[in-house]
C-alpha cells in the first residue's frame, strides 16, 4: 500500500479548519453532530483525506454513542491501531493506513461478529453510493 505523504500546509490547503482539526490533529467531533453518525446509505465510507475505500455500510451499526459505528473496516491493512494515553484514558486511536489521518478509536463493545466498534468521526469520511464504487 502507497504511503501519501504532505505537508500540513498541503493538507491546511486541501481541508476545511474542523477537518483539518480532527484529520491531522487528532481531534474529535461533538456527538450526534456529524452528518454519517444516523445515515443509512448503502456503499464505501472513503477516507477524506486519501479517498482510500475504509468500511462497508454493510458493517455499519446504531451504537448510540453519536458517532458513525462499524464493526469492522473493509480490509485489515487500511487502518493503523495506536495506543491512546490521552484525557487519563488508556484507548486504541485508528488512522488511515495510507495517509496517517486520526479517525477515531476501536473499543472491545461491538456487536458480533467481531465484538468490535470502530468508532469514526463523520468529518473524517466521505460517501461512495455502492452504485459508484
């Protein structure tokens, strides 16, 4: 998989501030305010920065946290899993496997069949309608 590499003037450049915020600087949207958290098309959720295809909608579920939820990404190679020691919290922090950019955390408290729940900020997606992938 091809690394994509820019400058934070690049990518300042290329994203909205709020994207640019939680993208590239790790931050986090509020809860129930982003536009994928309640959507229910049927497609590819793309990373905004890179375009590089992350889950299925097929793999999307209502948590009730008011973030987008999956349970799993479409492959094992297009996220990256760090350990988080921020806000006195021990989390796994995921990114984007090809540019680097922070989309939210995984947590052991999802649905089967993985158990997991990919919890991704809505800012940090763009929508592909299956009919278009």
């Amino acid at each position: 998989m091809k690394k994509i590499k820019k400058s934070n003037m690049e990518w300042k450049s290329e994203l909205t501030p709020e994207e640019y915020y939680v993208c590239r600087e790790g931050g986090t949207e509020r809860a129930f305010s982003g536009k994928y958290y309640d959507f229910k098309g049927d497609g590819i959720y793309v990373c905004k920065c890179c375009k590089t295809p992350l889950f299925d909608s097929k793999a999307k579920f209502d948590s009730g946290t008011g973030w987008p939820s999956y349970f799993k990404p479409v492959s094992d190679d297009v996220i990256a899993e760090l350990k988080d020691y921020s806000h006195g919290m021990i989390r796994t922090e995921v990114r984007c496997n090809v540019c680097d950019a922070h989309l939210g955390h995984v947590f052991p408290d999802g649905p089967k069949p993985t158990g997991l729940r990919y919890c991704i900020n809505s800012v940090c997606l763009d929508f592909v309608p299956r009919d278009e992938a």
